[in-house]
C-alpha cells in the first residue's frame, strides 16, 4: 500500500503510511521538529476471511455440527463485516511547543474519527452477504448488509472506562444493548463493538475535530504551526514554507495545533474545544397558522458552516452564507492547492512577473454581482424567474436573508463560487401544504438549487454536492428524516 493523504474536513491533512502489521497517521501540520517519531498515531487492522465449516465431530454416527473456521491475515481492502481495529500507540507533539490535550478521551476520540474518516473513503466491498444464504441464489437476489469495522479493546482501548466514553459520544456502537449480570465493567458487552458507515457520515464533525495550545516557549506562539496548507515548518534552508503569522480574525486568537482550521468557521473554537452544541429545549410558534418549532438562527452573512475534500474532484467543496456585501467575501475555508502565493518587494529577488499590477489583478464578484450574471442566465431564468437589473436580485437576496423558514447559500469549489441554494425548512414553506401532513415531520428540509458557472456542471459535480447540501442537512438536526428537492415538472434532469 501506497502512502495516502487524507483531507479533513477543517483543511489539516495526515499522511497514512504502512508500517510494520499497521499504519501510520502522521500529521503533517504538527512535525514541526524532524523526529524518529512524529506526531501522530499507529493503528492495527486486520481482514477476517470466514473458510468453509468443518465437523466437530470424527464420528460418522454423531449428527453433523459446523464449527466456524475464520483465517486472519493483515489488511488488504475494505470487507463487509469483518475488518478489525484498534490504535496501537500514540506520538504527542512536544510538550515545549504544544500544551497535552486537556482531554486524552477527546483526543483518542478525535484520532479513531480521523483514522475512521480514511477507512469509509476506501473503495467500498461488495454489500451483498453471503453468509447463512443459499450458495444457489445469485448475487442480486441476495439482502445487503451494512458496511461497518469492528474496534476491537486492544492496545490503547484497554482502558475500562473508554469504550462507555466512546459509545456515549456516538462514536461506536454495539448491539448487546443489555445491561449484562456481570459487574465487571468490562465484559462482553463492551467487546462486540463497531463503526458503520451508515451512522459516521452522520456524525457531526464538530463533536470531535479540536486544537491544541502553543506554550509560551513554543516557536509558534499565538500562530498556526502552518500558514494555512499543507508544508510543514522547516529551520533548515531547503526552500519549504516556514510559519508566518495567522491574522486575527474577528477578534478571534488564530487557532493552533493539530486540527487548527486557519480561520472561522465551523471548527474555529477560540477557547480550543469541540464546537458542536446538542439542539436545545423544543419551543413552539405559529406561521401562516402552520404549528412548528421555533427554528435555530442560520448562520451569518459569509459564514462558511460546511467544508468536505473530494477526492474524484481534487477539492474542497464548501458552503458559506450568502452576503449583500458590496466586497467579495474572502474565503476563509481548505482549498486543495494551499494558500495563494504571498507577493513579495522587488529586492526579494521574486521576478516581477509575479508582482501584482493591472495585467495579473484578479476581482472577484461580490454574491450581489453573481446573482445579477447568474439569474441573468436564460437557462437559469427559466427556472426561477429572477432576470432584471441588478436591483431586482439585490430586492431578491434582501427577501432571502430576512426569510425566517430559509436561508441562502453559495457553494464554492476550491473557494471559487460556482452556484446559489436556499435551504428551508418544509413545514412552513409553501411545499408543506402539498404534503400530506401525517407524513411531514417538524424537521423535514428542502432545497432549491441553481448552479450558474458553467464550468462547474456536470452530472459527476452535481452528484457530489447535492449529496453534500443533504448531508448538512442530516448533520445540522439528527431529528431531520427526510430532505425535498422540487424540481419543476417540465425539468428533463
């Protein structure tokens, strides 16, 4: 196996390399010292494969009983059921550079969501099951069965009381749902544990991406160990990018540490502590004499509140609040490439082409300017009906932003805009009244899409940012079970 970089979801990156009956996940925004062991973490998986029964018994006159025969054999690709892990060490960043985390459980935590982030990005096995069914009924004919990884109390999972921990937090599961008559912590209900695929995509990341302090002695005080992506800091002369100050921003300190995204957003956390925030107390009001909750406050005018890498694209795909500002807003997420050149004074010895001027100045569009291009689109204005002066999108996007069932959205490639959303709840949306109410629940949502660049379509892009538009979904309310989209009638697509 090739060494892999996994993108997180906050912009950080880990290189997963192999290692001997493991892997290695090495932080590459946290080797800030050449080190034999750098900073990050060793885990051991393993492939189950299940070889045909055998008797139990010799004796020809004794009935028949099948004993399981399994055969264990180091990890090659994803199976079904029956890969088995567990994280074996851990190498912390030097503590004269970087504070312990305040929490070893959030750290361990936060290290099985990232090993299992790269583990469900793996090519997916077959799903359908071929145990207890008939070897005469073809592959089509046979159930699916959910894709999951078994983790198993070994190496640092030892420990009594951080399996309850972890189960607590979502993070694993187990189907002996019992209590058990055994007063040992430890027993066989805390063994049979598992992740499935099904139930971490749902996982909000922000219960268990965080950061670390910088110490006072640290190289790095009150900076990201990293200017934004993905070179490590170097002291030595070979040409890497070495740490430059992270400017505040919003009056907020510049993160630092492992998973520090370089700017606010949905992981940026001031006082270094997972950002995510169970719902709050249910409350009730009428709209339109339509009953439902009241609703949580979006977030802010150019607030970016999801991020995702994809890998069949090579970027990173996020989602920001729409803006009235007359500034483009600047984009604070991961982009795939790092951070845009830093243009430097002629005697820095940087030929002067690379020197910003009237030739090579790039303006971005403010979200006003896009919507005016995009909806001036007859392929757009077919669908939504909004072409006109700029004064006609400009009245548009007021009476989005001041919508209280609805908030409006740009999505971006790599920071680039490439198409404008809404996401609503359907309940009090006009959608709600054409559904019959016995099967609308309090937290169905919809969406309305328009991609405008068209250097951005595509049936492959499409794929992966409605499925991302309805992953937020599911992730920003658990209690969301079903999410609209109403193309029109005499939509072909």
């Amino acid at each position: 196996m090739a060494p892999t970089l996994v993108h997180l979801p906050n912009g950080q990156t880990l290189t997963v390399s192999p290692v001997f009956a493991g892997l290695s996940f090495k932080s590459n925004d946290l080797n800030v010292h050449h080190s034999v062991f750098p900073p990050g973490w060793t885990i051991i998986i393993e492939s189950e494969d299940e070889l045909d029964p055998e008797s139990s018994s010799e004796n020809e006159a004794q009935p028949y009983v099948p004993r399981k025969r399994s055969h264990i054999h180091r990890y090659r690709s994803p199976t079904l059921h029956n890969d088995n892990l567990f994280i074996s060490s851990i190498s912390n960043p030097s503590n004269v550079d970087f504070k312990p985390a305040t929490s070893p459980t959030r750290q361990i935590a936060m290290m099985l969501w990232a090993t299992l982030s790269w583990y469900f990005h793996q090519p997916p096995p077959n799903p359908h099951l071929s145990a207890s069914v008939d070897p005469n009924v073809p592959e089509a004919g046979r159930p699916k069965g959910d894709w999951r990884v078994n983790i198993k109390r070994e190496g640092i999972f030892k420990s009594k009381l951080l399996f309850p921990k972890l189960e607590r937090m979502g993070l694993i599961s187990t189907k002996e749902s019992c209590v058990g008559t055994s007063e040992d912590r430890s027993g066989e209900g805390w063994k049979q544990m598992f992740v499935s695929q099904r139930a971490f995509w749902q996982l909000d990341a922000r219960i268990f991406l965080f950061t670390l302090r910088s110490t006072t002695h640290s190289p790095f005080p009150g900076t990201s160990p990293l200017p934004s992506r993905p070179s490590s800091p170097n002291r030595d002369a070979s040409g890497r990018t070495s740490p430059k100050r992270t400017p505040d921003i919003g009056g907020m300190e510049p993160m630092t540490g492992l998973w520090s995204p370089p700017s606010p957003g949905p992981f940026a956390s001031a006082s270094h502590l997972p950002t995510f925030f169970p719902p709050p107390p249910l409350q009730y009001t009428l709209t339109d004499g339509v009953r439902h909750p009241i609703r949580p406050k979006p977030p802010g005018q150019g607030q970016i509140f999801y991020t995702r890498y994809v890998p069949s694209v090579g970027q990173f795909l996020s989602f920001r609040t729409a803006s009235l500002s007359t500034k483009p807003p600047a984009h604070r997420g991961p982009v795939s490439g790092g951070t845009p050149p830093t243009f430097l004074p002629p005697n820095s010895g940087v030929s002067h082409s690379t020197l910003p001027g009237l030739g090579n100045i790039t303006i971005d569009p403010c979200d006003l300017d896009l919507l005016h291009n995009w909806m001036n689109n007859p392929r757009v204005n077919a669908a939504w009906g909004v072409a006109g002066p700029i004064e006609t999108q400009e009245a548009f996007l007021k009476d989005s932003l001041n919508a209280k069932h609805s908030f409006p959205v740009i999505g971006c490639w790599d920071g680039k805009p490439f198409g404008y959303f809404e996401i609503y709840w359907v309940k009090e949306d006009r959608l709600g009244k054409y559904v019959d109410s016995r099967s609308l629940s309090n937290w169905d949502r919809g969406i309305h899409v328009l991609v405008g660049e068209e250097g951005f379509r595509g049936e492959h892009r499409v794929k992966v940012w409605l499925s991302s538009l309805v992953h937020y979904c599911w992730m920003a309310d658990q209690r969301t079970e079903n999410v609209f989209v109403e193309p029109r009638v005499d939509n072909e697509k």
